[in-house]
C-alpha cells in the first residue's frame, strides 16, 4: 500500500503544478513615484484584495498616470489608478494617446478628487502661474500625469514650454534642488496632504501657488472635468491661508480582459473595506459608495463593477 502512494503522490504533483502555476499569476498594479499618497494606496489595495479575494495583486511605482495607462495598453498590468482626464484620452485616442487608443478601459470606481499642487520657493518672484516664464521649473517624471497638468495649464495661461526651463524631475528630486536654488518650482498633483509637498514646504521654504478660479474656469470651457479646490489653511506647515487651485477627479480602472467576476469581487471588497483603507490613506476620507460613479467623464464601468452597484442600488 504504502508503495502504490509514493507511486501516486508524485503523480499527483505533477498534475496538480499547472494550475498551482496559473493561480500564482500576480495581479498587478502600477501606481506613481514612492514619495505620492497614490503608492501608498496601490499597496494598500493590493494588500486588501490579496487577503480578501485570495489571488496576489502586487502594487509596483512607477512614472505616474500617463505611463500606468502606457503599461495597461502594452498588457504589462491590469489594474490601476489616474486622474479621469487622461483615462478618458486613453480612452478615445486624444493628446499624448494619439496613436495608442484603449476602447477596453473600464471603470471600477471614482474615488476623489486629485488636486494639482504648485510649489514653487518664496524668494523666486512668483506669484501667478504666468510668473514661470523663465523659471527653472520640474513637471514632474516623464510620462507622468503632472507634466500633462502642467502643459494644460501653462496653454490656459498663454506660456509655451519654451517660455521656461523645463525639467522633468521626480517630486521627490526636487526638494533638494529646490533647497538649493537649482530649481524654482515643481508640478506635484496628489490628494492633501502628499508627502513630497510636506518635505518641500517645511524643508525649503517654499510654498504652494494658487491657481485662481478664472484659470479654473479657461480649464473648464475646453476639458469639462475640471473643478475648482480649496487646499484649506494648515493643509501644511506655514500654511495660513485658503489657498485656490485645479483638481480632478481620480479613477481605479482596469480593462474589459480581466474576468467580470474578479472585478465584482475587486469592487465589493473596496467598498466593504473602505473604512479599512481610510485608516492608512488620508486621501480617502470622506469617499463615500454614492459618488462612486459621478465625475467619471462618461468613461463605461467595467461590468463587475456595474453589478456591485446594481446589488446595492446604485444604478438600475
């Protein structure tokens, strides 16, 4: 008996090692620098649904927004985060994804709204976004959804990229380089309060730029998802003031190749967890099931998603 187990247990292995292999696929999850709010929440998202669904999800950095959708186009990864607006390009071919056009992008939930953040030092005579002409000035990584904001909004205020000295340098890059005068300023777009604004601003002097409501309002007449925000007084240190800026509204989205099912279970296991979540990402206070699919820039819900918010009544 014991002989015709050995025999069979082998065998069984074996067998067994293909689909042991296809479960330990990751899912996986590109995000933005180590240094932004939306690191952090990949991680705790790949964290959650790792332990709750029972298949890996691995977060990993990355350049940011434009080059998460870049890595979901070349099916590099299938999960991730970004502002709708670039989604939306993504989406329908437009801007910097002219050529590289995604109809399978999928919605799983709006989440909040994602401010753009200027930070530029005191001393460096910039008052006005029109003050940067011929600053040294970063709009971020290459490839990220900063350096999109920031030639978005340098178009809403008359100034071209050759009007200044750009740079495209990691946020946090550039706090040393500002500290030291290198740099006058950098683009950081990221839920309040973002670490790499915090070191910025109590370690160099620096302070955050308002965007005024008549730029806002420019913003809005060509690209509708834009919306004033008021980063509020003691968002961060030495700030004593309501400060005026941009922001959009920040999306988890996937494709329409990954299983209807897992979604479902991806988009209820967010939702029952939320107040998990919220303990260890600021930028999550105060999200709540009912905006899940407002401010979404008409982009589709991915079908597991639209399911979950059936169930609960959300949509009929």
């Amino acid at each position: 008996m014991r002989k015709k187990f050995k025999f069979i247990l082998p065998l069984l292995v074996i067998l067994f090692l293909p689909s042991c292999k296809a479960k330990e696929k990751a899912i996986r999850i590109p995000t933005a620098s180590t240094t932004g709010a939306l690191y952090n929440l990949g991680f705790s998202l790949s964290k959650l649904w790792t332990d709750k669904i029972g298949l890996k999800f691995n977060s990993e950095a990355s350049n940011g927004g434009v080059d998460n959708l870049n890595i979901i186009y070349d099916k590099d990864a299938e999960v991730s985060l970004g502002v709708s607006s670039i989604v939306y390009q993504a989406y329908h071919g437009e801007g910097v994804f002219k050529d590289r056009k995604n109809p399978s992008l999928r919605i799983i939930a709006g989440l909040y709204l994602n401010p753009n953040q200027v930070v530029v030092r005191k001393d460096a005579g910039i008052n006005s976004l029109k003050d940067l002409k011929g600053k040294n000035f970063s709009a971020g990584s290459s490839g990220s959804t900063t350096e999109s904001e920031t030639m978005n909004h340098l178009k809403a205020v008359c100034l071209k990229e050759s009007d200044l000295n750009i740079q495209r340098i990691a946020p946090g890059e550039s706090a040393d380089l500002i500290r030291t005068g290198s740099l006058d300023g950098v683009w950081i777009m990221a839920a309040i309060p973002t670490a790499s604004v915090t070191e910025i601003t109590a370690s160099s002097g620096a302070e955050i730029l308002e965007i005024d409501r008549q730029t806002v309002d420019k913003l809005k007449e060509e690209d509708p998802w834009y919306t004033n925000y008021t980063i509020k007084a003691g968002s961060y240190i030495g700030q004593d003031k309501d400060i005026n800026t941009s922001a959009i509204k920040m999306v988890l989205y996937t494709t329409d190749e990954l299983s209807d099912d897992l979604v479902y279970e991806m988009t209820k296991t967010f939702w029952e967890n939320l107040e998990e979540l919220q303990e260890s990402n600021k930028s999550l206070k105060g999200l709540k099931v009912e905006d899940a699919i407002k401010d979404i820039a008409d982009l589709p819900l991915a079908e597991g998603a639209k399911r979950y918010y059936k169930e609960i009544g959300l949509i009929k």
